[in-house]
C-alpha cells in the first residue's frame, strides 16, 4: 500500500516505520533536520524488540501525499487545519485519511477541509524523536479502530505490520478515554519535566490525578458520551507500562515548543463552561502549562 505520513514526529515515525518494515510504499513528511538524515541512512527505529534502520522515503513537502491510498496525520493538533490545507491540493480524492492526533476533534476538523473519507483512531504508543532520524519507543503501540477503517482493511495492514489493532463501535467514547489520560499525566509531567513513574511517586500526585480524571468523567457524562472502559484502572495502567515515558507535551515545554495543552485540558474546560461542569483542577494545569510555553528551550531540537 502507498502511505504518506503527514507530520513525522514520534508517532508518524514509529507506525510509519512499522508499515515500511512490512513492505509498504511509505513516504514520511517531516522537519528538513529529519528528512535529511532518513535520506541518508533510513529511518533508525529503537524500540523494544529490535533496533534498525528502516528505508523509506521522507520529504519536507506536502505534496508528497499525492499519489497514496492512505495518508496517517500525525501533526500537532495546532497545526490540523494548516496540515490540511497544504494537503488538500494534492491528495488523491480516494485516498483514506487516518487521524493519529491527541484530542477528541482532529478528525471532525480534517473533514471541513477536505473532502477525503476521514476517521480517528486512537493511539497508545510512548515514543520520543531522540534525535534527527531516530524514534525511540519506550513501550505499547496499539490502535483502536471504528468500523470505516476495518472496512478499508486498514485494521489488517496494521496488523501484518506488527501494530496491535482494537475494533470499537463507541470510538467517541474510546477518544475520550485517551483525553483523560492525556489530561492526567501530560500537564503533570510537562510541569514537572519528570517520567510518569517519578510523576506518580510524588507526594500527593494520585490525589491530584483523580481530581482531574473525576472533573473529565464529569464533563463527559454531561456532554452524553459514554467513556470506555475503566478510567481510574487505566490511569494506573499506564505508569505500570510505560513508567519512563515523558510526555509528549512535556517534550514540547522541553523544546520551547507550542504544547497542544489547548486541545487537551483546554476542550475539558470548554467543553466544561458550555454544559455548566466546573473544572478547577484541570483548568489550573492548562494555565500551569500555558504559563511555562515558549520558554527557553533545555533541550536541542
């Protein structure tokens, strides 16, 4: 199959790089720093069952979408609507459009301003560009899927391509469940620059983390959504399988970067003003956040 990976960070590296390892056409769209070290040796994957060089195209325009049967959008939930317009010249009217974005929205977004098929699908994968070319998987990487990407067979190409893959009829509810664990560990480990491990361990942190959980439950159930599976049990899942992780808003604070803080914590607390649900914990993680973006970078880009 013909991919295009419309912004290769760490996410669009690690499942575009899995794709081209099973013998797809893969063509990753990302920062000149990237592309030219993925021209030069390939793509070096470092995860946690093999470490390699993957060979794939990579190219700093977006018009290398054209010409594929199914482009995964990768970027920043900021940069949706920007991403989708340097698209939409030149991606294929068939083409099937994945979104692989934090958020409960992108898609919905993607759809305005293009008139490709779109769907969300939801990510559980902690990775990291640990330099130019080199994505470094710290653990997990499934997918969960509604019933338009199974009927593309793109449930099955993921598969063969070593990506975990869950069907869900209640995909909203799917996205919203990521959204808490977002909302719960990616301010705190952004704030603190700490691993979710060290996160937890701190005095206090649980407390805090239920109070934002309850306060996006609260939110959700007002909002008619029906979150799935068990919040709490996942919340504590997460530090117990991915417990050196940084987030990847964290990374961005890190970076000087702008955070998708916004598109996390912010849509609970908009979503929390239009219904009448209060939301005092997340909204002080969101201004905690907002406060430290921009900083002075630690870290190289």
């Amino acid at each position: 199959m013909k991919i295009a990976v419309m912004g290769a960070g760490a996410v669009g590296c690690y499942y575009g790089g899995m794709l081209a390892r099973a013998g797809n056409d893969v063509v990753l769209i990302s920062r000149p720093a990237h592309v030219t070290a993925i021209r030069e040796k390939g793509l070096y994957m470092e995860t946690q069952s093999f470490s390699e060089y993957v060979r794939l195209r990579a190219s700093t325009e977006a018009e290398s979408v054209g010409g594929a049967e199914l482009v995964l959008c990768a970027v920043k939930s900021p940069d949706t609507l920007s991403a989708a317009e340097a698209m939409a010249p030149h991606i294929d009217p068939k083409a099937f459009v994945l979104s692989l974005q934090n958020g409960v929205d992108n898609a919905d977004r993607l759809k305005a301003r293009l008139k490709n098929p779109v769907a969300p699908a939801v990510v559980y994968v902690a990775a990291e560009m640990a330099g130019p070319g080199h994505v470094k998987h710290h653990g997990r990487g499934e997918l969960v899927f509604g019933p338009a990407p199974v009927e593309r067979g793109l449930d099955k190409v993921f598969a063969e391509a070593g990506v975990p893959i869950e069907i869900s009829d209640n995909v909203v509810g799917s996205l919203w469940a990521k959204l808490i664990l977002n909302c719960v560990y990616n301010p705190l480990s952004a704030i603190t620059q700490l691993s979710y491990e060290r996160v937890v361990a701190g005095e206090g942190a649980w407390d805090v983390m239920r109070d934002i959980a309850d306060e996006c439950l609260a939110v959700a159930r007002a909002d008619g959504v029906t979150v799935e599976g068990d919040a709490w049990k996942a919340i504590e899942r997460i530090a117990q399988t991915i417990p050196t992780q940084i987030s990847s808003t964290a990374q961005d604070v890190g970076q000087g970067k702008r955070t998708e803080i916004d598109y996390i914590n912010g849509h609970v607390l908009r979503r929390g003003k239009a219904l009448g649900v209060p939301t005092p914990v997340n909204r002080a993680m969101h201004s905690l956040v907002k406060l430290i973006e921009g900083r002075r970078p630690r870290f190289d880009d």
